[in-house]
C-alpha cells in the first residue's frame, strides 16, 4: 500500500517578470510556501522518509532563496544592479514565474530523493500567494 506524506517550507524572496505588461515587470515579493511531497513504501520501521531528512534536504536550498532577489539569467538590468550592490540573490536560466521556480526547486532536490528506493514519486507544491500555486510531480522509478 502505497502512502504519501509531506514537509510546509516558507521563506521570503523577491522577483520580477521583464516580459510582462503589468505590475509584475516591477520588482516585487512575495511571501512563499511549499508543500514537498514523497509517496512510496513504507520501510520496516513503518516509515516512508523521516521528516527531519526532508528538511535537511530542502532546508539549505530555502536558506539560499530566503530574502533574495531571484534572477532570471537574461535580465541584465538587474543583474548588473544586483552585483553593484552586493545584493543576495540568485540566478536561474529561466524567467521567474511560478510554473518554472517549481520545476526549478525539483530539479535541484530531486537528486536527494531519488536515493531512497522506497520513495516512488516527489511532488512540490509552489504557493507564490496564499491562493496561487503551481505543482509538478516526477516519477523517481522508471518501473513505475
């Protein structure tokens, strides 16, 4: 019987949109909240995955994003501002939205899961707003 269980993460971090034509074209942040996660098995110990190793995985990550600017790598102007002035933040190959910051989050924990043979599938939960989220799931076993 498979069985799922998750780990909340919230942290404060800005962005902006440069492609778009309203307000998110301004620098602006937000206040984010994320769900993370992991269905499988449960091991001998009737456990999934203890909740402290989802924090220990997740945690430094939240700690990079946790008030920083969040750059795509093609927007120049803030860059430029950003390593001025010696300003936290991080860059990403992709624009900013929502959808992509969620694929880029599994991208960079899914290798951490993917170690535990019983975890089946890793899902992030993306809140940019208490009311707007984007969600991505992969499969970590192909046999699935």
């Amino acid at each position: 019987m498979k069985i799922k269980i998750g780990k909340e993460f919230s942290w404060e971090m800005s962005h902006r949109l440069p492609f778009h034509t309203g307000l998110c074209t301004n620098i602006h942040g937000h206040s984010y909240k994320m769900l993370v996660e992991v269905e499988g098995d449960k091991d001998s110990n009737g456990m999934l995955l203890d909740y402290y190793i989802i924090g220990e995985i997740v945690s430094p990550l939240i700690n990079e994003l946790d008030h920083a600017f969040l750059c795509d790598a093609n927007d120049t102007v803030m860059l430029d501002f950003l390593n001025k002035n010696d300003f936290k933040h991080l860059v990403i190959p992709v624009t900013t939205t929502s959808e992509n910051i969620a694929e880029y989050i599994l991208g960079r924990i899914k290798p951490y899961f993917e170690v535990y043979s019983n975890i089946d599938v890793l899902k992030i939960r993306f809140y940019e707003t208490s009311d707007a989220f984007a969600e991505i799931e992969e499969r970590l076993r192909a046999d699935l």
